[in-house]
C-alpha cells in the first residue's frame, strides 16, 4: 500500500472513531471532555505508527490534522481543559 492510500485510509478511521465518541457525547455516555480526550489518545497512536511504517514522522501530519479537526468538533473548549487536566498533579482526567 503506498503512503498517500494510506492515509487517507487512516484518517477515515480516525473520523469513524470520533463519530463513534460523538454519539456517545450525544447520548450522554461520554463527557466532551472525555471523548475528545479518547480521540486525541486514539489518534496519536494512529499518528505515531504512521510515522513509524513510513519512517517519517511528517507523513502523519495530514492524519494529525484530522485529529485535531475532529478533537475540536467534539469539544470547542479542549485545549482549556487539556490545560486543566495537566495542571492538577499527578494529571488526571475530572470525574464527575
């Protein structure tokens, strides 16, 4: 399979998983915080083994770009709870 195929395979992927956590959100299963925290972590798995099979750390930057795209649909304010939840020590995710 040759990189551009892909992926654009892999950021299918990650756009059917953040669907999947965005109905979870929908249905009250999930916290936006908590699923967009999921994809981020979903997502930057997904990047690292990209970068890895194609010995390119920039070849995921498109996937990356999905993530982040798909992070801020699910949850407009993550980058403020990012901070948050590596304020506290040890980090840690807010349970309610």
């Amino acid at each position: 399979m040759n990189e551009q195929r892909a992926i654009e395979l892999l950021q299918a992927h990650v756009r059917d998983y953040a669907r999947q956590r965005a109905k979870d959100v929908a249905r009250g299963a999930e916290t936006p915080r908590l699923a967009a925290l999921l994809v981020q972590k979903y997502g930057k798995g997904v990047v690292d083994a990209l970068a890895v099979v194609f010995d390119s750390a920039r070849s995921a930057d498109p996937v990356m770009a999905v993530v982040d795209e798909e992070v801020s649909r699910i949850d407009p304010l993550w980058q403020e709870h990012n901070r948050e939840r590596w304020a506290g020590r040890p980090a840690d995710v807010v349970a309610n």
